[in-house]
C-alpha cells in the first residue's frame, strides 16, 4: 500500500536517487541536452543537496514496499518539486504527492497554489489536476539558467 509522508533526514540518498533517476529520464527522452542533464544529476541530485532543501522547506516522499518512488516540496504557496522515478509513473504517485501538497498550502491559508516547469513532458499532468498555464518566465541562475519555464497556478477554494 503506497503512503505518503514527511520526509526525514534518513530519506535523503533515497530522494537523491529518485532526483538523478529522473535526471537521466529527461536526458533520454529529450528534455534536456547531455550537459544539462550532467549538470542536474552532478548538482541538483546530490546527497548534500537534499539536505539542504530538505532544511528549506516542506518536503514529502511517496513509499512503496519501503522504498522511495518520488518526493514533492512546498515552499509557501508554491509546489516547488514533484518527481517520481521514471519505473513508478503513472501509478498514482504523482496524484497523492501532488494532492498532499495542495493540501499543505490550503492549511497554510492560501487560496491559490503555484508551480513552474520546464519539462514539456509535465504538463499534461498537471493540466489534469487543473491547473492552468498563468505565464513564463527565464531562470537567471542554477544549472537551468536560461531555461524558459511555464508557470501555472490553481484556485484552492472550491467556491471559484
């Protein structure tokens, strides 16, 4: 049965192997260039890296069997990352973490959540958990410098 709960300190070598795994995915289906994805795994799906956002902000994991198949992190009102391992998409994981993040920012009294993605092969997820596109903007800094990601939003309140 697939739980979903806060991350721990003892869940960061498995979120970093989710992170690179998802990394790799991308660079092999064509999201992102050799480089850019040397760079992601290198820097973004680093033990130490984890660690550090796991002190930042809100962060929770999706387990299976006792393993680690993907993590969200919230920051204020914003779904700030949402990666499942490649073997474990469309099972549900996505949904659960993505619903736990919309309910942690609706507890934190907001009444609309934010997210932005680079990844053209995302969008269609989060379309289907009704969000829609609100903008774009360009990274200025990080190993996605340059990158134009699109941003999307979501009412929280069911009476809009």
């Amino acid at each position: 049965m697939p739980i979903i709960r806060e991350a721990t300190e003892a869940d960061c070598p498995s979120i970093s192997r989710v992170l690179c795994a998802c990394y790799r995915w991308y660079g092999d289906n064509d999201v992102t260039s050799p480089e850019e994805t040397a760079a992601l795994v290198a820097k973004c799906g680093s033990v130490e890296y984890v660690q550090k956002f796991l002190s930042s902000v809100k962060t929770f994991v999706a387990e299976q069997d006792e393993q680690v198949v993907g993590m969200a992190t919230v920051k204020e009102n914003e779904l700030y990352q949402l990666y499942i391992d490649p073997t474990c998409h469309r099972k549900g994981f996505g949904r659960m973490l993505f619903d736990q993040a919309a309910k942690t920012i609706a507890a934190a009294g907001f009444d609309e959540m934010h997210l932005g993605t680079g990844a053209s092969t995302s969008i269609s997820f989060y379309e289907a958990m009704g969000l829609r596109q609100s903008g774009e903007k360009i990274l200025e800094t990080g190993p996605c410098k340059g990158w134009t990601i699109a941003l999307y939003s979501k009412s929280l309140n069911p009476a809009t």
